[in-house]
C-alpha cells in the first residue's frame, strides 16, 4: 500500500470516503464530489491502481489519498483479509472517526465490493452507491456518463446487528456481562439506537449484581431506570423497566451498611450456585461457604436481640452478653473487649439460646471426635477450608461443591434446587 500527502483542504471537515475503484471513472468522481472529503481511501488493483490515480488527479480539492492494492482481487478471502488488515492501521495514523468515514462500493469487481461491504460493516455506519437513470445495454450495461445519481444508504448490519445481538446474548446469558456490554455499547454506536445503550447499562450492572457488589449494582441499573423512563415513555407496557425496578430493589436490600440480612443471604446461595454453573467450584465453595455461616450469624443475631451481628459482639457491649452464651469459652470477650465468632462457633451460640434450628448440626458435630470423616458437617466446611481458594492446594470439584450442597440444605433447610431470583437473560424482543 502506498500513500501520498497533500494539505487538507480549507474548511473540509476531517471525514474520509472509502472507496472501491474500477471501470468507469465518473461514477467514483461522482461520489468523491457529493462529499468533499478530507481524505480519500481507494480500493484497487494493480490494474486500477493508475484509474485510481487519475480519478485523483482530476478532483478540484487536494483531499489526502491512501490507495489500498489487492492481488488476488477476484477472490473474496484476500481482498477481505486486506482490508481488515488495512482499515484499522488507516484510522490510527489519518486519526480520523470510524463515525466520519463512508463507504462506497460502486466501482470494482464484484468480488472487491462484496469484500468491502463486509470489512466495513463491522467498523462504520455509512454506505453510498452510485446508480444510474441510464444505463448502456438497455439498462444492463455500464452507468452512462452523466446520468449517475447517488444512493446514500445505512449499514444494514449496524441497524440489525443481528449477528452481533446473538453473540452479546450469548455473553449475558453465560454470565459474561461485561463482554455483553462492550458488544451492546457497539450496537449501539453503530447504529445510533440509545435502547442497546440502556441495555448496556443494565449489563454493567448485572457484572456488580453478580461479583456480589451490591451498592455499585443499584447505581448502575438505577441510572438505567432514568434512562429507560425517557427512552420507553411511549411504551408503558415494555417489560424493561419492571425487569430494572426488581434487581434495583433487591440490590439495595442486600448493600446493608453493616449487617447481613435474609435477602443477602439469599442471593449468596443464588451467587454460589451460578457460580458453580459456571464450573467455578472453588468460587462457588465459597460463596456457599459464608452463606452458612451467614445464617448461624443472623440466627445469633435474632436470638440475643441484635447484641452480635455478623458474628461479633462489640466491646461497649460486652457486658450484655446472656449468661448462657457467657458460659462458652468461645464468647469470653478478647483482649480488645469483643468477641468474634467462627462458624462452628455461631452455632454453638445459638445452640445455648435453646435454638431448635441447629439441633441436627450439633447432633452431627457431636460425633467429630470420632475421626476424620465422621462429621458429615466438618466434611462439608473442610471442602471449602482445604480448597485453593481457603488453605490448601486442591481445588473444589463438582463433588466437593455438591457433598456441600447436600449438606447444607439438608442441615440448614436450604433450598438449593434452583435460584429463588435468577438474574434475567437477555430478550432481544427488549430492543424491538
């Protein structure tokens, strides 16, 4: 590829036409003078590499050229993979917007244009073809000079964007929301439309719902929830916004300030069994992991009236502690006054308040004296505490994570059958 530089033209905008050369000229001068470009790409072979040149010559403004060369230019592969090589190299060192390039395939063989409609359309919005009131041939032959017009048309894909659509559901839908967002903010680029931009939004959101960040969740999807006010205020009956106002609701129930509470833990046993839908066991150990000790610490936390939360008693308080909890050495206050809580620990609190709920845990720890493996309860928490991701070296597999799950449904009543509140897949009806 070679290129020569001329001044920019006074008062031309820093825009580019792309161009396909071949056959007659007058339909490639025809475009190139519609626009007036500051600069000017030109697609060509070997052979209309000097058409190319003279069509240049001929302009009556010093717009800047790049001609852009294919050998093999009957062949749709290597005339595609040229301009994908070339286009983006062109926009970095011109610095010029994919937004401010048009795309003309009028000229060249059919091969070329075909090629440059497909690299094109992943990249810009703009198309033009120049057509003919006459032709030669009765209207099959070549454009009569003089005759051309010019058809400006929008990149189908960029309105469409079918195929792109497809692939950032498949990203929403296999949890990859951030990837679905950066394909939704393409869509949405390219073809002008601020509904995949909302949709964007909400996928941003998603990402923080689903890495357990609550807070940043609710802002994200509460911005999106402005938006979608004055996006859809003509369609009260898009199922969107009620989509967006359940996940801003339980967002904000489960960002508390300083303690857990049921819907927290609720969604951490819907995190932990997502995450393990995504084979992430050593992950998804975890996040089951604190939801156990979650429910001994809100149970603790109900049964002394809000003295412990989240498994801590703090100093000023101490004093509070009942005598049946004050009798566990476990709840003797430390050097600094508190008093901090393990999992095993929570349940034996609770178990002291007269708490019928842990009966079958302490029932079953009771036995843990008799061996390794006799516990089905300390079985279950050492998959966790031996993993990767806790104290050891060997990752969480889809057993370890599922002798866990039996465990802790069966011991704390949790249902772990499905998610009580599923994050929504993405409905590409939303955009229609």
């Amino acid at each position: 590829m070679n290129s020569t530089d001329f001044d920019p033209p006074t008062g031309v905008a820093n825009g580019a036409v792309l161009i396909s050369v071949g056959g007659s000229p007058a339909p490639i001068l025809k475009s190139l003078r519609s626009e007036r470009a500051a600069h000017v790409w030109y697609f060509c072979s070997a052979g209309t590499r000097g058409v190319a040149e003279e069509i240049h010559a001929q302009l009556d403004w010093h717009p800047k050229p790049r001609f852009i060369e294919v050998e093999r230019y009957e062949e749709l592969g290597p005339c595609y993979s040229e301009l994908r090589s070339w286009i983006p190299q062109i926009l970095r060192e011109t610095r010029v917007a994919a937004a401010d390039v048009r795309v003309d395939y009028t000229g060249g063989t059919k091969t070329m244009s075909a090629a440059l409609v497909l690299a094109a359309t992943e990249l810009f919005s703009r198309f033009s073809y120049v057509g003919s009131l006459q032709r030669e041939g009765d209207g099959l032959g070549v454009t009569v000079d003089g005759k051309e017009h010019m058809l400006y048309q929008a990149n189908p894909w960029s309105e469409l964007a079918v195929r792109e659509l497809e692939r950032a559901r498949d990203f929403w839908d296999a949890l990859n929301f951030r990837a679905a967002e950066e394909m939704l903010r393409k869509i949405a680029r390219l073809s002008g439309r601020k509904l995949p931009a909302a949709l964007a939004g909400v996928a941003q959101g998603l990402a923080a719902r689903h890495r357990l960040d609550f807070k940043d969740a609710s802002r994200c999807l509460s911005s999106v929830r402005r938006d979608l006010a004055l996006l859809l205020d003509a369609a009260p009956k898009h199922p969107l916004p009620e989509v967006v106002n359940a996940m801003v609701s339980l967002c904000d129930k489960c960002a508390p300030e300083k303690e857990a509470g049921p819907e927290l833990l609720r969604e951490l046993l819907d995190n932990a069994l997502r995450t393990a839908g995504q084979h992430r066991y050593d992950d998804a150990a975890a996040r089951l992991y604190r939801a156990m000790e979650m429910q001994g610490q809100l149970w603790l936390t109900e049964g002394t009236d809000g003295l412990f939360v989240n498994g801590r008693c703090v100093a000023a308080r101490a004093s509070e502690i009942p005598p049946a909890l004050a009798a566990l050495e476990c709840c003797r206050p430390d050097a600094e006054g508190e008093v901090k809580l393990s999992l095993e620990q929570c349940f034996r609190a609770v178990h002291a308040l007269g708490d019928g709920r842990v009966t079958a845990v302490m029932a079953d720890l009771a036995v843990a004296g008799q061996g390794r493996g006799a516990s089905r309860w300390r079985n279950a928490t050492r998959e966790r505490n031996e993993g990767i991701l806790a104290h050891g070296v060997k990752p969480v597999d889809e057993r370890g994570f599922e002798r866990m799950k039996h465990t802790a449904a069966e011991f704390l009543g949790f249902d772990l059958s499905h998610e009580a509140h599923p994050l929504p897949r993405l409905d590409l009806a939303w955009l229609q």
